[in-house]
C-alpha cells in the first residue's frame, strides 16, 4: 500500500469518524437527555412533555350558588307571627341554639329586606297551636345576615329533627323549607328528610350553634 493510498484511507477513516460524532452531538443536542445507549443520565436535565392542564374558573367569593330546595309546609304552621328572633323566652327547658346565617340570591348577592319566618317543634316534639310559643318572623340585616335565639326541637312523631322556614325576598316568591341536624338517627328513616338541608353546627349540650345560608333563585 502506497503512501497516499494510507494517506487517503487514514482521511477517509477521519471524515467517516468526524460524522458520526457530529451525528451523536446532533442527536444528543436535540434530545439532552440521552446518551448513545438509550438511557437518561441521573444528573442530566429532560424536557418532559406537560400535559394539558384546563384553566379552572376562580373560586366563589360565596359557594352557595344553587337555590334552597323547597319543602312541605307541614301541618302546623301559623301564620302572622310576631317580629320575634328569639325563642328562648317561650319555653323553660331544652338545649339552646343559636342559629346563624345568611340569606342570598345565586350570585351570593345579599338580599335586603327578606322575611324569614321559623317555627318549631318543643323539647317534647310538642308544637303551640294556639298561640306564638317557639314561632317568629325576622328580617337579615344589610349584609344578609340573621340570627335565631332558639332550642333544639325534639322528635316529632315519624319525624326526625327539624324546623321550617319560610324566607320571602321583597315582591318575590315564597320558599318554604326545613333544616335538619347532621348525624341524627331518624335522618335515615324520614321520608321528607334532605341532606341539601342539613346545618353545619357545633357545640354540645350547654349549647348548639347552627349554620345555613338561604339561597333564593330569580
């Protein structure tokens, strides 16, 4: 083999080398993350491919938007009750409540001037028929807030713990409803019983708070 023949091989051989690193250096630098052998070095840094994510609307100032149901009015109501937001008064036995919240329409908007109207059961699950015992109206404030100085009812006959309701925006329609008590055992076995009615309360025997925003549709 002659000089220039070793010559123009050992050329050939370093062209031939010089492309296949270049194409290795192409590969690596399009795909950082890997090496000749396929695998991904511990300490080198990939691109991964994020999945497409869905922008979620912004959470509600208020996250009651949907409207109260409504429920029977019940045998016992009465009506033109007096202006009356506390109940304690009427009665000389039973855990005291203090019930709380806010009336609104479905934009969490507060509605001035609506009329709620409670009335319950006794202690005994015994309702006054005759006259205003444990029966009310009252009216939110600005802000939509009320508050009902009360007692726990007791079991009505077929019933499990309740009080009705009834809240009526200025010229609007009536809802007329019931709220009931978490975790009581007739829940299960009330036919008229909802869990959209539920409270949210605390407390214990010396005293129960409970907690409901009334949501009223347009």
């Amino acid at each position: 083999m002659s000089r220039r023949t070793l010559i123009r091989g050992g050329l050939g051989g370093l062209v031939a080398w010089i492309l296949v690193a270049c194409g290795r250096q192409a590969t690596v630098e399009a795909n950082p993350g890997t090496v000749s052998n396929g695998l991904v070095p511990s300490t080198a840094t990939t691109s991964v491919p994020q999945p497409m994510v869905s922008v979620l609307p912004p959470t509600p100032a208020c996250a009651d938007d949907e409207p109260t149901p409504a429920q029977t009015e019940g045998p016992f109501y009465t009506p033109e009750t007096p202006e009356k937001a506390n109940f304690l008064a009427d009665v000389d036995q039973g855990i005291p409540l203090l019930l709380s919240g806010s009336v609104v329409d479905t934009s969490c908007n507060p509605v001035k001037g609506a009329l709620l109207d409670f009335w319950h059961a006794d202690d005994h699950g015994n309702y006054d028929n005759s006259g205003f015992k444990l029966r009310g109206h009252q009216f939110p404030d600005d802000a939509g807030s009320y508050r009902l100085d009360t007692i726990v009812p007791g079991l009505y006959p077929g019933r499990t713990r309740h009080i009705h309701v009834r809240v009526q925006p200025p010229g609007g329609e009536v809802l007329t409803t019931q709220l009931y008590f978490p975790d009581e055992p007739a829940n299960a076995s009330d036919g008229i019983f909802s869990a959209d009615l539920v409270m949210r309360t605390s407390g214990g025997d010396d005293l129960k708070e409970g907690f409901f925003n009334f949501v009223l549709g347009t």
